[in-house]
C-alpha cells in the first residue's frame, strides 16, 4: 500500500526531522501512523514511535530533548503523550474526555498548551446511561451547529488547555460561548496567541487572533478587520504576530485568496502583507490546524506555503515592503512545512512521479536533499503512465492549463475522460493523487485522462478565481469541451469515446454537463451540488457558502439558484450516469444524490445507479475507510470503461 507524509517538525537545531509515515492496515481496513526521526545531513533514519493504531502531530521541545505527540495507543480518544527524543517509553500527559489537539510547547519547557473539545451537558460514565444520553433531544440555536468529518458539533466548545510536564496536571485556559483553537506561545512565554469564533447565531467561523495572559487568564482581541483570521505565530522579538486571513471578515464563504496578515502584538492596526501578491496562501482542510506563517531569526520575514500554476511552493514575504519571491519551487505541490529559523526547513511534497516524500533545505531554499522514497518499490509495481501540462486556448479569451494523463506508449486516438476537480476554487496539478487513482489506472489501460483548471480554478490569482461566480457551469462547460475539442483536432482524444467524472463541484459539473451536452458516453457523478436551494438549507457551509458563489442571498438571486441547479435539467440527460456518495456526507449532503438518482430514474431515458458509502464524510475518497476508497475507484473505472469503451 502506499505510505504518506501529512506532518513534519524539524528540531529547533535543524539537524532533525519528525515525520509521520501513514499507510493502509489492510486486513482491519484501517490506518496505521507511526513517526520516525531523520537526521537533515547524515545517518539512519529511525522508527521513532511504534503504536498499536495512530500516532501523529509530532512537536519538539524548544530545547530539542523532548518529543510530544499525539497517540489513540491505549483506546479511547486521542491524547498527549512525551519521550525522550533519545527514545524509550513514551508517558501519557492528559486524559481528556474528548480528543486532544496538537501540544504546543512553552519556551522553557515545562508545558504544553493544547485545545480540546469541552461538553456543554458531559456524556454521563455508565455505559447504559451513556447510550441514553447520545439519543436525548438536540436543540439547535446557532445556524453553524455541524461540520463534515465531525458530525454534530453544537455540543461543545473547543478551549485551550495546559498541562505540566512534570506532574501533568491539566488547567483549562480559556472559556465561553466560542471556540479557541490554534495556540501558540509568545517568546516569553507569558503570553499565548489563538484564533476565537466569534460566536454569533448566524456566523460561520468568524474568527479573530486574541491573546491570553497565561496567568490571569485574561484574554483580548487584536483583529477584527483579518476574515477568518487563524494560525497565529509570533515574531522572534514578541512585537509582531503574523496569521492567516480573508481581505474581510465576509459572512460569505467561499474565497480562495487566503492572505498573510501581520498585527502588533498588544493591539492595533492589522496588515495585509501579501496584498500585492496575487496568489493564495494554502490552508489545510481544517483550516486551524495549519501551522502558521514561519518567521525568520531577524523578524524581517515569513515563510508560507502558497498555490502558484498547479503548484504549491514555499513563498517568503518580506515584513518591510511585502514583496515575496519563492524559497522551494518545482513541478510539485508542497504540502507541509516547519522551519528552524536561520537553520533549515523541512517539508512534505508530492509530484507527478511520487505521491509523498521527505525534504530538507536551507533556510534560503539552497542545498536541497530528498530525505525518503517511501513508494519506490510500489510504484515500479505499476504500468507506466506519462502524465504532463498541457496548454489549452480558452473560448473566452486566452489560455487553460490542463493535465494529461495517458499510456506511456500511445497509439491512435484513444478514449478519453474529463476529470472535473472540486472547489470549485481547488485545482489540479503537479502531484500524484491517491483519491484520484482511477485516472492511472485508466491511463495504464489505454485511456486519455485530462484534468483541466477552468475559470474559477485556485492558483492562477484573484480574478481568475472570481470568474465563476454566479457562472456555474455556464461559463465553465464551454472550456472542458473547448480542450476536449482541441485533443479530438491533436489525435490524442476519440470523440466518440467520451467520458466526464468529478467530485463535490466536479459532481456539480458533471451533473450540469450531462444535462446540457449528449457528447459524453459515460458519466460518474460524485458527492455533487444537484439543487442550489436545498444545498443552503441542508450542508454545513450551505447558508454562507451558496450566498458568495451564486451572487446573491437566496431570497435575492433565488432565480439564479434554480437556473443553476442541474436536477433541473434531468429530463435532456442522455448519458449513462454513476452517482458515488458518503452518507455522512455534510458538505454536500446526499439527498443531492438522492435528488438527481430520483430525477433520473423518473426520466427514464438512461441507465442510472447510486452507490451509498455508509459512514463517509464528503473527504471520504482521501480519508474514509479504506475499502470504499478502493471501491470508490474501482467503480469509476468499471462505469467508463463499460459505457464509453468499444472494447
């Protein structure tokens, strides 16, 4: 099975890299972390922890003697645990009720701060009881109350803890009717810097960077202006905090410019560093557990991870005059960093040839080396597959960029299938994807697989992204079947071998094309937006999210949100249709399946089937069961292959 890299930390020193390796158990259809430590210049790599399950977040004492991480070792949630980075046995810190966040250390030490999750009505310890209690009634007062991957969350706050390492006694830090999470300790470890909601009925992640006096307790806000504001980190001198953030504290959700804000620290005006860089800085999925900008020994600059092209590079920006220049660049898609200031950086990245792998650099981006090969022996297991950037002429005015994927010996035109991505302010790119593994394996198989980024895509600056909005599918269908025109005129694509796939808005877009094309021959439809209006009341980023794509409330542009509903458009679908949906899904919930499942089979003109994945969150093809992750794409093989192919 394939091994991936999600975290690193690298040693105050620089001479030692944490990593989690994760991959798949198999026979419990499962995953499995465990972390291992490499030196950055010479010697062995060392399987650090060797836990029953998973263990992750790895985070060094300032002083580089001590490892802290996150372990579910003993059953139950996650907690904090502490080894000696000379090895041994690790000691349990905390024993919270709910799942622990990643420890934070305090500059001498001593203690590690974290956020957890605290229950407004505590689930009661007997186990009769406690089934009771899961079943009691769920008064719901705030519009934000659940969130994919986690389910129902209007139970609870997230709030800061810390916990002494030598008695580990744990103190609740923060309180109140919000949730605080992303800490980071000031250099003099009096202060703590985090991100708050602000709470209100109808918000949706509103936060703000506050500040905690460690002692007293006391807590203050320092932005209001930053949107969403998250991922505090301090400047080396303490007078400075650097974060993420939206240009506004917007009530619409969706824009995919994420800026690097920098605020004094005890309060005043806001930043906008990057505001003449136009690109996004890259957040991970939970946008709170993104480590925050890295700041330079000399407090001159941050280091931060931004999309740039189908890429994602290491950019820094200069405090003084907010100009930025790339530190680690390439045809690759960096997805994870830590920096020991004026020593190293140690990322996580992936390309084309390799899903995942080690990195180390100077601090000026030079004297890069590759720290690990973790897929070599399986991916010589595999039939070669080229894969490449391709430039494409847009019907609206300019140029596309796309990716082929296809056999790395090609003969005639061959069968091809667009591969729609989300977002719709994601975007394809230089990597190699393990929730997409269907397009090698079709590739391996003769198949031409392009995976273009339309108007509306990330990466290619603000407007470009912003082009979509209220256009969905109206302005974007021209382009996928403008590049599938110009790879029909090239001999690369059969046009009597179609196919379309996506996911989430690729669900969205395939959903509309087939409605509004008969060029396909095979559709595959996943975890889709079918019905605008049912998507506000129904996903958990619906009554924010919906506003800021379609241009307007719904009461307002409610045209707008039945126009580009593609349940709408059933009865022309003439396309054989797969539909894949999690049935936890809260993002894209799957009555949108349901919607246009019923939709179809009342036409009655295609053959059209619903596959139900029991328990899978929208990010179920990158996080979910593993099984369904193999069945997930072993269905989207089978379908095209059986519709589309003359074979």
């Amino acid at each position: 099975a394939f091994k991936t890299i999600p975290e690193v930390d690298i040693s105050p020193d620089g001479t030692r890299v944490a990593y989690v390796v994760t991959w798949i158990d198999t026979a419990k259809d499962e995953y499995r972390s465990t972390i291992h430590i490499a030196p950055t210049e010479r010697g062995a790599t060392v399987e650090f922890t060797r836990g029953p399950t998973r263990d992750s977040a790895p985070r060094w004492s300032d002083d580089g003697t001590q490892l802290a991480f996150l372990s579910d070792r003993e059953g139950g949630e996650r907690q904090l645990y502490v080894m000696s980075a000379r090895g041994g046995e690790p000691r349990r810190l905390t024993s919270m009720p709910s799942h622990a966040g990643p420890g934070s250390w305090s500059p001498d030490g001593t203690r590690i701060a974290f956020s957890a999750r605290v229950w407004l009505d505590p689930p009661p310890d007997d186990a009769g009881a406690r089934e009771r209690w899961k079943q009691r009634p769920r008064h719901v007062t705030k519009a934000q109350y659940k969130t994919d991957g986690e389910g129902y969350t209007f139970d609870g706050r997230s709030h800061l803890f810390i916990v002494d390492i030598a008695t580990g006694e744990t103190t609740q830090l923060t309180d109140g009717d919000f949730d605080d999470a992303a800490e980071s300790w000031s250099p003099d470890g009096r202060q703590i810097a985090f991100s708050r909601t602000r709470g209100g009925r109808s918000e949706y992640s509103s936060r703000d960077i506050c500040v905690v006096d460690v002692t007293t307790r006391a807590a203050r806000r320092i932005t209001e202006t930053v949107g969403r504001a998250t991922s505090p980190t301090w400047s080396p001198d303490g007078t400075m905090i650097a974060c993420y953030g939206y240009d506004a504290q917007d009530p619409g959700l969706g824009d995919p410019m994420v800026r690097v804000w920098t605020v004094p620290s005890r309060g005043g005006q806001p930043r906008r560093l990057t505001e003449r860089y136009d690109r996004g800085a890259m957040l991970l999925p939970v946008a709170t557990d993104t480590p925050g900008p890295m700041w330079s020994r000399d407090n001159a600059s941050v280091t931060f991870i931004a999309g740039d092209h189908g890429n994602a590079h290491l950019v820094r920006a200069v405090i003084s005059d907010g100009s930025t220049s790339v530190v680690v660049g390439g045809e690759r898609q960096v997805t994870f960093a830590s920096g020991a200031p004026g020593s190293g950086i140690a990322f996580a990245a992936g390309d084309l040839a390799a899903p995942s792998d080690l990195y180390v650099t100077a601090w000026d981006g030079t004297r890069e080396r590759r720290l690990t090969q973790l897929n070599k022996e399986v991916l010589t297991q595999l039939a070669p597959v080229h894969g490449e950037r391709r430039t494409f002429t847009n019907p609206h005015g300019g140029t596309l960029e796309g990716w082929l994927f296809m056999p790395a010996e090609r003969r005639g035109a061959s069968p091809l299938l667009v591969d729609i991505h989300g977002g719709p302010q994601s975007f394809t790119g230089n990597v190699f994807s393990l929730s997409y593994f269907y397009r090698y394996v079709l590739a391996s198989r003769g198949w031409v697989v392009l995976a273009l980024n339309p108007t509306g895509s990330n990466s290619y600056g603000r407007e470009f992204a912003y082009g979509i909005r209220a256009k969905w599918g109206e302005h974007d269908l021209a382009e996928h079947l403008a590049a599938v025109d110009q790879l029909v005129a090239a001999g690369i694509a059969d046009p009597d071998r179609l196919a379309v796939a996506g996911y989430s808005y690729g669900g969205f877009m395939t959903s509309w094309a087939i409605g509004h094309t008969d060029r396909f021959k095979a559709a595959v439809v996943g975890a889709p937006v079918t019905n605008q209006e049912s998507f506000f009341g129904t996903s958990d980023i619906g009554m924010w999210f919906a506003p800021w794509e379609m241009g307007g409330d719904i009461t307002g542009a409610r045209e707008t949100f039945r126009r580009l509903s593609p349940v709408n458009y059933v009865d022309k679908v003439t396309t054989p249709t797969l539909i894949l949906h999690g049935e936890a899904d809260e993002r894209c919930p799957i009555g949108q399946a349901e919607e246009l499942f019923a939709g179809l089979v009342a036409a009655g003109k295609v053959p059209t089937e619903l596959v139900r994945y029991p328990g899978g969150s929208h990010m179920f093809i990158a996080q979910g069961r593993p099984s369904h992750r193999v069945d997930f794409n072993r269905r989207v093989v089978d379908w095209v292959t059986r519709h589309a192919s003359r074979d």
